[in-house]
C-alpha cells in the first residue's frame, strides 16, 4: 500500500467515524424529541441524518476497488 493510499483509507476511516457520530446524535435527538412528547421527527435529526448519508456516500466512494459517480 503507497503512502497516499495509507492518508487515503486514514481519510476514509475519518469519516466512517464521523457517519456513526451524526447517527449518535441523530438518535439522541430522536430519543430527545419522543421523550418531550413531540409527534414529529425534530428539524435537527432530518439534518443529522442528511449529513449522514452524505458522509457514508463519501466513504463509499473513497472504498478501495469503487467506481467514480456523476
């Protein structure tokens, strides 16, 4: 493995991390949210959960063997 491959998957590990970080939060949010009665699902965890998924597409396409994406 070259060098920038190692920075490459230290980068891709990074963001693996955050990912579960926005879903943490995410859940508290919701646990948060069912636990003060509210009905819907609170503007900030739809946001967390964006940000997730935006996270976990980056990291899928910084996976080793993955195809760019347009």
């Amino acid at each position: 493995m070259s060098a920038s491959d190692e920075r490459l998957e230290e980068v891709r590990a990074g963001l693996a991390v955050m990912a579960e970080r926005l879903a943490d939060l995410a859940y508290e949010e919701l646990r948060r949210a069912v636990e003060a009665g509210e009905e819907r699902r609170p503007e900030l965890e739809r946001r967390l959960t964006r940000a997730r998924h935006a996270v976990e597409r980056a990291v899928a396409m910084l996976a080793p063997g993955s195809s760019p994406q347009e």
